[in-house]
C-alpha cells in the first residue's frame, strides 16, 4: 500500500533538508517543480534522488492538485522562496492546511508586504514603488533623508540591494534592477527604494499551526563597520529567545504573521530595532536558509525545521512545544568573509589562523586567484559553550579581514 506523502514545492536550499525529514516520518517526499529550470544560486542543492517522485507544474494547478492528490499527498510545503505563492495555492486546492491563497502576492511583493503590515498598524519603512528610475529619484529627493535602500521586489539573498547616499546612486541602482533578473530567474518589472532603518538587525525565525506562532530561533545581525561596497550584514549570532527584547521581537513577529495571512508553515522575519521599538523589514514565508536550522537544533535541541515537519505531521507534539523558550547550551554565529576593498584578488593567505580559533567549526570559502574579489568571499561558522568566546573570534576575524586576510590588487 502507498505511503501517504508531503509535496514540497520547490525544494532548494535548506528546503531540501525537508524531504528525509517527511521521510523519517513515514511520509513519501514528492517534489513540486514550479518552473521547468532551476536558477543558479539553487542548482548544487537540488537532490532529485531524495524523492519519491518529481512533479513539474506546468501552470494549471487544478492539474497539478490532481497529481499529487493520486499519490496521497497530505501536506504541501514551501522549500524555498520561489514555491511560497505555488505552495500556498496547491495546499489550498487539496483542502490541506494552507494560508489563505488570496493573500499570497503579499508574502512575495515586498511592497504589497510592507503596505499590508502599515494597515494592521505595526511600525515599517516608508517606501515607493516605481518603474521609473527618476521617480524613484523624485522620491528620495522629497524625503531629503538619506541614504535610502533600492531593491527588487520579489527577490533574496540581499540580490541588488543597494545603500545609496545620492540622487545619482538611486538613478544607477534604480536602472541595474530593471535591467536585471532577480537571482530567481525572475524579471524585474518595477524597483523598490524605502527608508533606511539605522538600527541593529534581527532575524525571528518562527514556525505556525492553524495560526499558532512558534518561535524556532532568534540571530543578531552584525552590520560592516566600513567597506567599499554595501553588505547589508556580515555576521549573524544565535541568542537565546527568553530576553526582554527577544520577546518583544517574537510578539512584533507574530503580529506581522497575523497581518500577512501566514497561520502555517515556516517564516524568516527580518526586523530593525530602531528607537527601541522593531520596524519590519522583510519576511520570507518559508524556512530559514543557509545551516540555520541545524545550528539551532545543536545550539538549543529546537529547530524550525523540526518544529516545519512537527507542524505538518506531529500537529499534537508542536503544540507542546507552546511557549517553552529555547534555551541555549551552547552559541554559534555564521560570519561572512567581507573583502575591505575592490580590487583582483591575489589570495587569502591568512586563512588558517581563522581555522586555528578556539571557536571554529566550518568555513566556506571562494577564493578564486585572479578574479575580481568578491562582495561576500565565504563564511566561517563558529559554535561554542561561551558566548564571550564565539564573540571575541568574531572580532578576530574582522581584524583579519583589515590586516591581511585578503591580497587584493587594487584596480582604477
């Protein structure tokens, strides 16, 4: 007799970590397809083996909610940014626990996002939507504030997100977003500039049943002191979730869920706490990326990917997870290796002191001699008991990247 089985549209990134975790449970994983190629970023952690089936939609989700109501499909899942609005239309046609498809274009459009969250009356940038670079330039020039931040609408991974400190940075941001596509294979048709919030960043990582909000995780973004190029941040560091100000992020998150129609599945909110209060950010609808989830499940013993899968499967076993804060027994951070100037790279010749640190656990990095140097060449994940440690080699790393971490020959 066939297993009953979990669709995870889109499985990408830490998306795919969701398929032997159905798996585990008994659950045959099927992958939903939304689009007949894979984008790039995605390519290395597409796993078709890990499946017991791989469905390509092809427009027409009735269609599409046939196929896998024929192979017992009980819950459907976003795996990645690209499957949130699909992921949401399939599980609402099967009659499966689903966000309310109606409200799907708001979890994706960081516009339609940001202006559904100001009319539940929680604290966000101001902003303009535009296809006009010199509108976008009108705007920033009426607010006379600056910088202002530029981004696509419907992307990740801080994709052509610009810092602009002038009319003509707008212009220039502005114009490579509309003549680009997002990192998701997708076209830009209009940019965004909003307000830039100057405060510290914050990511709450929650995971929801029938509109019961878990929190799964909560990281502190590092924000680069100085480079020549803008990084939105370098470093993110695990906290534990029963501090004063972890609680008034998680309950800000929740009211940005409320807000947003997300009553289940996973969420990755982006705050700024500016003037002590939070300012929303971004949210993406879908699992926390990168080692996220098995960073915190090490760290704590909670994980959103865990709490995703109990959600779905275990509804009885998440709902006991209600309330409890998380506790930490140990610290990690993920820190970002930020070239400090542009240029060809030559080398990184002091790597091995960032792996003789008394945190150290992983990195990952692309040096390639003789390119041009990287925004971001790799990241280095630290995990320890003491926090005062993984803080202190934080430090050290950055001192390294001012002292030599890279050679860089410097171009016009």
């Amino acid at each position: 007799m066939p297993r009953d089985a979990a669709a995870i549209v889109d499985p990408f990134a830490s998306g795919a970590l969701l398929a032997p975790g159905f798996a585990s449970r008994g659950l045959a994983p099927i992958a939903v397809r939304s689009a007949p190629t894979i984008p790039e970023v995605f390519r290395s952690s597409w796993r078709p083996r890990d499946f017991d089936a791989v469905i390509a939609h092809e427009g027409d989700v009735a269609r599409t909610a046939d196929r896998l109501r024929a192979r017992g499909v009980r819950f459907v899942v976003p795996g990645c940014e690209l499957g949130v609005e699909l992921a949401d239309e399939l599980a609402w046609c099967l009659g499966l626990p689903a966000n309310d498809p109606s409200g799907r274009g708001a979890r994706r459009d960081k516009h339609r996002m940001i202006e559904t969250v100001r009319a539940a009356g929680l604290r966000v940038p101001d902003q303009r939507r535009t296809s006009a670079p010199g509108e976008a330039v009108a705007w920033a020039r009426g607010r006379g504030l600056w910088p202002v931040i530029v981004k696509p609408l419907r992307s990740s991974s801080s994709d052509h997100v610009s810092r602009c400190g002038s009319e003509q940075e707008v212009e220039a941001a502005a114009q490579a977003v509309l003549r680009s596509t997002t990192v998701l294979d997708e076209a830009n048709h209009a940019v965004l500039v909003q307000e830039y919030l100057d405060g510290t960043e914050y990511i709450v990582d929650t995971v929801s049943r029938g509109g019961r909000h878990l929190l799964a995780a909560v990281w502190r973004y590092g924000r680069p002191a100085s480079s020549e190029r803008f990084v939105c941040y370098d470093s993110m560091m695990l906290l534990a979730g029963d501090g004063e100000r972890q609680r008034a992020l998680f309950a800000f998150a929740k009211g940005v869920l409320d807000a947003l129609g997300i009553r289940h599945g996973p969420a990755h909110c982006e705050l700024m706490w500016v003037d002590g209060v939070p300012v929303l950010v971004e949210v993406g609808a879908r699992l926390s990326a990168g080692n996220n989830c098995t960073l915190s499940r090490l760290c704590s013993g909670r994980c959103q990917l865990d709490l995703t899968i109990d959600a779905y499967a275990a509804p009885a076993r998440f709902l006991a997870h209600s309330d409890a804060p998380y506790v930490l027994e140990r610290t990690a951070a993920n820190v970002f290796l930020i070239p400090p100037v542009v240029g060809i790279l030559r080398g990184a010749p002091r790597l091995a002191e960032i792996e003789a640190l008394a945190s150290f656990a992983e990195m990952q990095a692309g040096i390639e001699p003789g390119a041009p140097a990287p925004r971001v060449a790799g990241v280095v994940t630290l995990i320890h008991a003491d926090p005062e440690v993984v803080a202190g080699d934080v430090e050290r790393i950055r001192h390294l990247e001012r002292n030599g971490l890279f050679d860089i020959a410097p171009v016009a």
